[in-house]
C-alpha cells in the first residue's frame, strides 16, 4: 500500500495576509493588477483543468507528448529517488514520469506541492491508490515561498511544468530559478516545461477559447476576494481580456470593468473605483526561445542537457542538472 502524508506550511490565517498583502498592493497601483496565484481555489482548480482539456488549449496536449516520449529516457538520465511536482494540481501531467521512473526501478517517493489544499488532497490519495508501494508526501504551501521546505530520498527530480515559469515577471523569474537551485544539490535535477514563441493568433486563441471557459477562470480571482475578504465584486460586471504584447513577448490575462464602479473590500480596508473600461491584470504567460531558456537556467546554476519539443514545435521540456 502506499504511504500517504499531508504537511502544511503556513496557517489559513497566514494566507489570508499574504492575499491581503497582494490586493492592497495591486489593486492601488497604477495600472492595476493581481497575482495570478490567487485564481486557485477549489472552483479555479476545477477550471483549469477543463482549460487543460479545450480544443485551442494546445500547451497541455504539447507537454505531455513529449512526456510520453521521453518518461524511459528522463528516468534513465537522472535515476530519480524522489519526483517533486511544483503546482501539481491534479498531477495528471506528471503520470508519464511516474510510470517512466517506477520502471526503471529508482522512484520511491513523489512530493507534490500545490497552494490548493483539496486539490492537493484529491491528487495525493489518487496517486497513492493509482501507484501502490509508493510514498506521496504532499506539501501544503506556495512554491515561491517554501522551497526550503521540500523532503525527498535524493537525487532528486524538481518539475515545473504547464509553462508556469512564464507566469513571473522577468526578474522574478531569475529569483525563483536561483532559489530552486539553491535547495538542490549539485547532480539533482530541473524538469522545466517552458512554452514557445508562435503565431499571436494561436497564442490568442489559447487564452480567449470560444467556449468562455478561461474567461470565467480569469473572473475567479474576483470570487475569491469575495470569498476570502468580503469583497462585493460582481464578476459579471467584468470582461475577460487576453492581449499579445509583442515586445515582451507574453499574453496578459486582464478583466475590464465594463462600467464605472466602485468595490468594497472590508478585508483589506479597501475601497477601490474602477473607470469604465479600466483593466486589472491577473496574469502574465511569457512565451521562450531555445537560446533565452538555456541563458536563464545557466544564469541560475544549471546546465540544460537535454531540450525536447513536441512533433509540432509548439512546447518545451528541458532537463537541467544543478551544476557546482
């Protein structure tokens, strides 16, 4: 039977701080914006992963096809011990390496990290069920901030996939590969899932589905402030916005307030008008280049050994050693 543990870093109330934190910050600067992290409650999680499943969502099929192709070979290079998946969600994505380390006969344990306590609770019970004799260690927590706290048998696998990694600004991103560095030794091992540059219109297209499922996972953030601080957004009264900036090369998730409106938010001592039309960014995804990838992670301790691509170009996957 499997091994199931839990562990939580930091209280509800710790939480509910940092959010607050991040509200009075973003909400009074100008332009506004907000942190794409707090789209994740139970009800985010659970539209995300049907974002996963879209027609015009092609990051998640890309990743995995190149998963699925290179599980044998990435379990062969690194010999893992422990597979630890930051932003694990539902782990779906991560079932290829699991069953590409258990045979090759070195996994025993999987640590997945996720901000989402059911999602993580959900994950961890169905892949202790789905992968007896295994131990799941779920951590409770955020991965910008307790990556000091990660266990695991060594050498160690760290993946961060889904092209999360475009979701930092520039130099936040350095810090955060510089900080997964640090808590590795030298011979552990970066999975990074990184997406690429292409036509705006399939990146567009990737964030704007027809269907409006990612407007109403881009709206969610509101819900949570109203949840969560008592906030009286009415989510309806904003519109889902994805722009391609060209110089920066990444789409901007933003909502636009349809009318003038001012919004209460008692858990931050907040009070904060809109003009009609004003946009609130929630996210940031930054689309890479080969070369840019491999100057990123060599500026931050690791060497890329291997860089595949799926069939059509669209997604990276990079296997990168912390190196002395």
């Amino acid at each position: 039977m499997s091994d199931v543990r839990i562990e939580r870093h930091g209280s509800a109330e710790d939480a509910t701080e940092a959010l607050r934190a991040d509200v009075r910050e973003g909400l009074t600067a100008e332009p506004k914006w907000l942190p794409s992290k707090w789209f994740y409650d139970a009800r985010g999680s659970e539209l995300f992963e049907r974002i996963t499943g879209l027609p015009e969502y092609y990051p998640t099929r890309a990743e995995r096809e190149v998963l699925t192709e290179r599980a044998g070979a990435i379990a062969r290079v690194t010999g893992a011990a422990t597979l630890v998946e930051l932003g694990s969600g539902s782990s779906e994505k991560t079932r290829a390496l699991l069953d590409g380390l258990r045979e090759h006969a070195t996994l025993r344990q999987f640590v997945p990290l996720d901000v989402s306590a059911s999602a993580l609770s959900e994950a961890a019970e169905t892949i202790a069920r789905d992968y007896p004799r295994l131990q799941v260690h779920g951590v409770v927590g955020d991965f910008t901030a307790n990556l000091d706290a990660l266990p695991g048998h060594r050498p160690r696998l760290v993946a961060f996939l889904g092209g999360t990694i475009g979701n930092f600004l520039p130099a936040e991103r350095a810090k955060f590969l510089r900080s997964t560095r640090d808590v590795l030794r030298a011979g552990e091992w970066l999975l990074l899932g990184t997406d690429l540059v292409k036509h705006p219109d399939t990146l567009v297209a990737a964030y704007d589905d027809a269907s409006g499922v990612t407007g109403e996972f881009n709206r969610n953030v509101l819900h949570v402030l109203n949840a969560r601080l008592g906030a009286d957004f009415d989510p309806s009264g904003f519109d889902h916005v994805a722009h391609w900036d060209a110089e920066s090369e990444w789409i901007e998730m933003r909502l636009r307030a349809r009318a003038a409106t001012t919004v209460r938010v008692p858990g931050a001592d907040l009070e904060v008008s809109f003009a009609e039309g004003e946009h609130v960014r929630t996210e940031i995804s930054a689309k890479f280049r080969r070369d840019g990838v491999r100057a990123e992670l060599a500026e931050a301790g690791f060497a890329v050994r291997h860089l595949w691509t799926d069939a059509a170009d669209r997604f990276a996957v990079s296997l990168c050693e912390a190196v002395p």
